[in-house]
C-alpha cells in the first residue's frame, strides 16, 4: 500500500459518470410531497408550471439508482472537479490525536461551495427545456453565485432575489453575481405582487429567505420561458450533489479505507445528503459499520429539537408541504453567521433516515464553531465557510475523543466551502462580540404550534 | 498519446524538491545591490541586522542553480501544491481559436495567490534562526496573508504593516490576517520613529507602500529577536516561486508539450520571475524557441516606460539600491486596482533578461484587463484576481491573433490569483465607472529626473 498523500485526486477518467439516487435503497421511501390546497401528493403536472420538466422528474423518482451525468454537465465538472480528498495531516498533528481525519473539500471553485454541482445540472435541463431562464433566492448567497457561473456559461438568463438585509451586508456577493452576468433584486422588492404586498404592510422590512422565495417563484410563473430552481432541500438537489459523495467513496477505496464515521454540516440538507449517499447506501445493506453525524447549529436545531410532521416549505406557504424535521414554517431564527444553515426544516430524504435510526444529529454554538475554524484554518491553510465549520468542530471532537481512547479511528468530514465572503462573522468572533443566542423550548413550541394539519 | 485532461495535476511524487536559480544560468548577472549611503555592494553583514541569515545567502548567491527544499516547506506545499496546470477549453471555444491555451492556476490557497509559495520558505528559514517573529508591509494584502499563515503554521509572530488606506478599505483582508494570528498596524502608525514623523507632517495621510515597507524595517531592526521579510522584488523570492514553473514544466512534459509563449503579470516581479524560470534557462541555452511576455498596467508602466538604472528601491530610501527598470522611487502610481502591480520598479534578474533582450513586455489600460477578466471568469468559471488578469488580456489576444491566423500555437500563462477581495474593483467596472488613467511623458521624466547619481 503506498503511502497516503496529503491530497488524493481522482483522475478525470475515475470521475463518476452517474449520480446516485439514495431513495432507490431506502427501505422507507422519503413521504410525497402534497398540494398545499388539496393535501393531496403533488403530480409531475402539478409541478410543471413551476420546475424543469426533466428535474420533475428526478424529483418523483423514487426508483432508479443511478442517473447518467449529462455530457456537458460533466464536462462542466471537469473544470473543477474531481475535488480533493485532502488527509489533514496537520490538523492530527496539531489534535495530538491518533484517529486519521479526512475531509472532502468543496470550496475550489469561485463559487465557493459544493453548491456548483446542482446548479450546472438544474441550468443545463432549463436550458435543454429551451427555456430562456431561471428566477431563484439566495440568502448567504453561495447559491446565487453558483446558479450565476452556471448560467453564464450556458448562456441562460438568471434572475436572483436576494434578502435585502444581505444585498446590502454582502455587496461582494451581489458584485460577483452581477460580474457572471446574474440580474440581481433586493427581495422584498417591487418586481413582484407579493413582493409590493409585502412592502406595503412592512415599508422597513429587510427581507427573509421566505420571501424571495415567493418572489422568484411568482417571477419564475409569471414570465414565459421561466422556471424556478432551488438550491437545497430537494430530491434532485441531494441526487445531483452524490458527485461528493461518490467521489469520496472512490477516492477512499483507492487506498482500502473504510470510515468509522462521515459527518456533515445540515441546513437544507444538500450537502450531507450528498456527502452521505454511498455511504448510507452500504449501511441501509449491512455492508458498512459507520456512524452517520449531521451537525447543526444550536441555533436552528431542526434535527435535535424539531418535529417530524408535514410543514409549509417557505414561509409564504406557496410551496408544497414536505414531511420532514422542521421548528415550523414561523420559526425565525436568531441572527447566525452560518446563513446556509438557518432553514426551518430539512430534507425529507433525511429527515425519513434519521427517524429510522440511520443516522445521529448533533446541534454545536456558534463561538464553538468559530473557534475550531479558527484552529483548522492556522493548521489546514484553509479558511473555512461557517456553514462547513460546524462538520469541522464536531470532527475535531470525535478526533479529541480518539485521544483519549487511543482510538485510530477514520473520520470523514465535508468542508463544503470556503469563507472569503463571511469574514464580517470572523471579524465578531476575532472582537469576542458573537453572540451565542439558543431558542428557548417555548419559542419552539410556539411556532409548532401553527404546523399544518393534515388529515 | 493520452488525451490531455481539464486540468494537469502532477503527484506529489512528481513535486519538484528543489527550486531553481535562474542566476546561475543568466550569461549578464543581475547587477547587485548597493549601500545607499557608500554606494559599494551590500555584504551578507550589511544585510544582516534586517534578513534572516539563510535568505541573505540565497539573496547573494548567483552561481548554485539548484537549492533543496527544505523537508518542513516541502511538507507545506503538500497542503496546496502541485497546483493544477489548466487547459482552457471553455476559453478556447468561448474565443473561437485553433490556439491551445494553459493556465498554471496558483489561487487554490486561501492566501488566495502564489505568495504563499515564498512566505512558508521565509517563515521557515526564520523559524529555523531562533527568531521570534517577522515583520513586513502589506498594500493589496495578498502578501500579508499569505505570510501570516505561514507564521501561524510555525509557530511565529507576524507583524503586518498594512497600508491605512487598504486597512480601512478591506477590512476584509485585515480580518483573514487576524484570524491567522498576526497583528495588523495601519500605516503610518505611532509604534515607530518614522511613521511618527510622518503622522507629523502630514496629520491626515492614509499611508503608501514605501512609508510601510519603512515602518516594517524599522520595526524589525529594532525588536530583539525579529527580522524583516519581502513578497516579492528580491532574487530569494524569484527563487522560491521558481516552483510555479518548474511544475509548469513538468505537467507539459508529462503530455510532450511545448509552449510557444509564457505570459505573466509583472509588478515587481515574484509570480513572473518564478513561472518563466525553467522556460527561460532553456531558452538562453538555445533549448526552446519560446517568447515571454511581461504585462504589466499602463498606469504603472516600469518595462516599457521606465529606465534602467540604479533607484531606491523603497520611497522612504532606507533600502538598497538596485538597478531595475524603474519609473523612479517618487513615482506615486494612479489608483490602480491591481494593487500588488503598483510597484515602481522590478526585480533586478527580469530588468536585466529584458535590456538582454530575452523577454518582451507589452502594458495594459486597466478596463481592458477588467473586461478580459469577466469573459475569463464567464467562460472558465474563476474569478481572476485583478493582477493576474492582465496576463489573461494578453494570452486572449494572442489568441484571437491565432484565430486569424489560423495558428495553433501553444500558449501558457500564469493565474496568479483569485479576485474574492477586489470586488470594489469589479464592482467600479460592472457600474461602468472604471478609470483608465496613462501617467503623461512630463510626469514619468519628472520623477526620473530624482534618479540618484552613481560614480
């Protein structure tokens, strides 16, 4: 066996041709989606005014395993994939500890994020479709950016609403989203009906990811040629980001490794859906012995303090309801840095697998967080997103914990980005003035409280 | 013969383990550098008191072509090297020519640019001294950065004079370099003799390069236990970055490749001197018909506006002389986003390869650069760094010049970096604002006009 380098790079040639479809070995399937009117499951047709008809399908698919990786979305993937499984040396050097830590590194692309992924493919069935563009939100912004570099190089038209309180915060967001061409709106804004209602009622008001929401999906309705993509959350996002996942898996069986654990940060569920889907493929089939770790911020504890009920998708409760953990549809979080990771709810794909046990979830605060990307980033040479840092700091625990134990346990973490755009959150943490907020159990109840019911 | 793949990524194995010293090849040395007040050639015991021993021996040495690298910098370039060499389909295609272009992509740290390669190989032999800590200047920032990683990595203490005007306008910058530990001073500042005179008189200044490179030396020389380091200009960090081409090299060979021109950005010479190295041994030798093109901005136009001659390389001229192309030390160059090309002169090894005639140089208006950039970024999906797009301007022009030709030469250029923290900058280009200013003839004499005079 050689030696493991720092960096293990598949070639091109290694790199997967289809994505992985995890609901095709999930022995209880993900619950349907329903018609937010009738409560009733959503059909392809039910969809069409709203999605890509080819996504649609993806999204209903609950059978086919694995979906062949259209050519010019692979192409496209070559430009910065495969990405690096990077052993972090350093960072065991610096623990002390005998548990070999690895991460997949998602944040090689100027986009940032793994986000990337699932944009190339949403914008390329658009584009297949013949449609002329895209509307979509972005809070944080990492999505924005990636639908934008998707779009421009397809040459497809890309509408983004932004929360305006991050329009006006991350104007280097906005900027690099204009610079690949993307029409960019602060949200709640004037261009739509719920929009003009929304600012009618509260003329102040900064926004919410709820909102713009609704906006580009009236936007994406309203307009001809126009659907609406998503970033996170859904079936097809978590089929198209099994590329991390895939590559992970191939990269690590290069050098016969099996993880005793895989552990993501969870907001939407996009990244750890992905990450995970090989490896939880094996584990549904008795194959593999590996914990499966979802992190989330104590912050917006979906997982650890949520339900798992029916609940609106979007806080305009224009989309569909979705079975899923959620703090309820009204549950607004406190101000935390990790903006990917401030939803309501989660991936119903994951919310099914983690109430049947496959899985485990753990909620970390957020000067926690902050302090252990600070320690990856002076060991690793990496400043890592806040979103990711959560993986990192529950990663670096397991490692402390193998310390301990003497343990050389094989820990697998996502870092899904980078955080050259979240350096006003690393400027709190470096002034010690960031704040730790964690909602009570009656804010929680409370927003519960208004779940849908459904018969 | 293999397909060539998106991106060339050499093994770690295939990771050169020495750097190369294009002195020792160069028929015309580069003159040395000399006292500013005797005007004899500075001896290792002048440079002593502000250099870390080991870099004054390799600053010195012009005969030793090949210098091992040391195991621990070695070790450190695993976490962020072999960098990829790039074939630029999309950008091909995007452009419509039968040219092959190649990028060595050196923006996949998060120092975001090559001047980590040199700041981990300074930090060391610091490090390896016995000394504290290290001192330098930082304008764009992108030097300052890359050093303080290097120094959280080993364990040292960083002191960063940033220029006050970055300090202020990338608080950005300032918050990375904190988060990797290093104390950040604007400048000029009350902690040395010379900035408090110049806080005197001139009360409201916001800082240069040349008054921070003076507070840094000064800081150095008088700390017990600290010395001074420098991100580019000097033969030592021409030396170090000398890595970027000889991994140039390598991937090209690994497909039988032969470039027929090397493009990169000239500032003071760091990223160009390293990429052309191994290029231009071959072709002093007769080995390689190769041309090699420095571009540098209109606005601060060294190569092809400047003279050759002995100047002070620092404006407070507390520094040796050195015999450069130089626009003179008075020479305050007009804003110019690409901060890290704003330098008045150039490394002594390029002004004497260019007045030897083995390489060319051409300038560039700064909204061109920036227009080269969002087609690059569009089509290749990287934010160039705004430097670094100058070698894009050119290598796309080159080109287009094949697509009329019908050529289909092979072109390389260096990618310096990622622009993540010039977005002020594209932010002045997508609003149209951009400015463009040329410096006039009447100026440019003027300051050369300060030249000093050497018997």
């Amino acid at each position: 066996m050689a030696d493991i380098p720092y960096k293990i790079y598949l070639t091109e040639d290694e790199m997967p041709r289809e994505w992985y479809n995890l609901r095709a070995d999930m022995i209880n399937k993900p619950a349907p989606l329903l018609n937010p009117d009738t409560h009733q499951p959503m059909t392809a047709a039910d969809l069409e005014p709203v999605f890509c008809s080819e996504l649609i399908k993806q999204e209903l698919d609950n059978d086919t395993a694995y979906i062949k990786i259209p050519d010019e979305v692979y192409n496209f993937y070559k430009m910065y994939r495969p990405s690096p499984l990077v052993r972090a040396y350093c960072l065991e050097k610096e623990l002390g500890t005998p548990a070999k830590i690895y991460y997949k590194f998602e944040g090689n692309n100027t986009s940032g994020s793994h986000k990337l992924n699932s944009a190339i493919a949403q914008a390329y069935y658009a584009k297949k479709q013949g449609l002329k563009g895209v509307t979509t939100e972005t809070g944080a912004g990492q999505w924005g950016t990636a639908l934008s570099m998707a779009c421009a190089y397809l040459g497809l038209d890309c509408r983004v609403y932004m929360v305006k309180v991050s329009y006006e915060q991350k104007p280097f967001r906005r900027e690099v989203m204009r610079t690949y061409g993307a029409n960019v709106t602060p949200s709640p804004s004037d261009t739509t009906e719920i929009g003009r209602k929304i600012l009618e009622a509260h003329p102040g008001t900064t926004g919410s990811l709820g909102c713009a929401i609704s906006e580009a999906v009236e936007a994406a309705v309203s307009t001809p040629g126009y659907r609406y993509v998503l970033g996170s959350v859904l079936n097809q996002v978590l089929l198209h980001q099994s590329i991390i996942g895939l590559e992970t898996e191939a990269a690590l069986k290069k050098y016969d490794i099996k993880p005793d654990m895989v552990i993501g940060c969870a907001g939407g569920g996009s990244n750890l859906g992905g990450l995970i889907a090989p490896f939880m493929r094996d584990k549904i089939k008795g194959k593999l012995d590996c914990r499966i770790i979802a992190v989330e911020p104590a912050s917006c504890p979906s997982f650890t303090r949520g339900r798992f009920a029916y609940d609106f998708a979007d806080t305009g409760r224009v989309c569909p309801l979705a079975k899923m953990y959620t703090l309820g549809s009204d549950f607004i979080p406190a101000p935390n840095h990790a903006g990917g990771l401030r939803y309501h709810g989660m991936s119903t794909v994951l919310s099914q697998l983690y109430d049947d046990g496959h899985m485990e979830a753990v909620s970390v605060p957020q000067t926690e967080v902050f302090k252990a990307a600070e320690r990856f980033a002076r060991s690793e040479g990496i400043l890592p997103a806040p979103e990711s840092s959560h993986a990192i700091k529950v990663a670096m625990d397991e490692a402390l914990k193998c310390k301990e134990t003497g343990e050389e346990k094989t820990i697998v973490f996502g870092l899904t980005g980078t955080g050259y755009f979240d350096l006003v959150a690393y400027q709190k943490y470096n002034d010690g003035v960031m704040d730790d907020y964690v909602p009570t159990d009656e804010e929680i109840e409370q927003s519960l409280s208004k779940l849908p019911v459904i018969d």
